[in-house]
C-alpha cells in the first residue's frame, strides 16, 4: 500500500509562496498520476493541479499561471510551488495519487495540510 508525506504548508502573505511537498512510499511511484486537491470552509473539494507519469499536468482555472506542480521520481515526490497566493487560496490541500490516469482519482490520499493566505 502506499502512503503519502505532506509538507510546506502554513501562514502567507498575500502575493506571496508556498512549496508543497507529497513524498510517496512504495515502488509504484512513477507509474502513479500524482495530484494536489483542496478544500476550503464551505466548499467542496477541488482539483488545483494534477501531473501523469510521462509527465502531462493538468492545472484548475483558478491556479494557472500561479501554480506549477512537478515530480521528481529519484526522490519519489511531487511538489506544487504556489505563486502570488490570493486570499481565496486558503484551504487544506490534499495529495493524491494512484495508478491511474490524469482524468482519474486515485485511491491513495495524504493527512493534509492547512495553507493560510492573510495579511
């Protein structure tokens, strides 16, 4: 089974970074799609940003051109690095991952992790 590492969340400025980190255990990892989904107060859960094993990524309206998500397979993670953070950022991002592909979830889910964006 696989299990999923979340780190790089906490308190921004508006404008301002976050790296997030999903390190995945196991010996699947580069034929699993990997993605990023968010929660906030309210509201449903929502895709932000999803990468493929070869490497295609698919990326929410609201994220694109802010946010870029990557893989490193030596090293068995995935990032998201956030850009000019907005205030409706704010939610509890989630990683995800299985053997699937880009359009499909996976069954694998970290802890997650709490992303604060205020001044």
């Amino acid at each position: 089974q696989v299990q999923l590492v979340e780190s790089g969340g906490g308190l921004v400025q508006p404008g301002g970074s976050l790296r997030l980190s999903c390190a995945a255990s196991g010996s699947i990892f580069a034929i699993m799609t990997m993605g990023w989904y968010r929660q906030a107060p309210g509201k449903q859960r929502e895709l932000v940003a999803a990468v493929a094993s070869g490497g295609s990524t698919n990326y929410a309206d609201s994220v694109k051109g802010r946010f870029t998500i990557w893989r490193n397979s030596a090293k068995n993670t995935v990032y998201l690095q956030m850009n000019s953070l907005k205030p409706e950022d704010t939610a509890v991002y989630y990683c995800n991952a299985g053997p699937g592909t880009l359009g499909t979830l996976g069954p694998y889910w970290g802890q997650g992790t709490q992303v604060t964006v205020s001044s």
